[in-house]
C-alpha cells in the first residue's frame, strides 16, 4: 500500500490556512483479505494523528512566545 500527502497552503478570509490532502493506492493481489482489512482500518488514522501533532505542536509554540504564522 503506497501512501502520500499533498501539503498546499491556502487563503480564506484574510487567514493563511494549510490544506492536507492524503492519497493511498492499493493493489488488491496477493494480500490476503485478513492482513488487508486491519491496515485499511488503520490507515485513516494517519490523518488524526497528524492532527493532534500539530495542535499539541502549535500549542506549545505558542506558549514558547512563538507566532502560530
């Protein structure tokens, strides 16, 4: 399973936000369905967990004295 993000900045009203977009392809022979369907089930977690990253990340930033910019 090959897996990729697509990390584009972005403006809406006035703020500079960040978009994350993440692909995954699959190719479906030779895995079995098992093994299949406990990491298909994992890997959309790979987007809240890089979201709590970055808010505990930005938080404590924050407290440093660091801008969020």
């Amino acid at each position: 399973m090959t897996s990729m993000w697509v990390i584009e900045p972005y403006r809406y009203k006035e703020k500079l936000l960040t978009e994350f977009t993440y692909l995954v392809q699959v190719d479906m022979g030779g895995v079995p369905a098992t093994l299949f369907n406990i990491v298909s089930r994992r890997q959309p977690l790979a987007v809240a967990y890089l979201r709590d990253y970055l808010e505990t990340t930005s938080l404590n930033s924050n407290r440093n004295g660091r801008s969020r910019e």
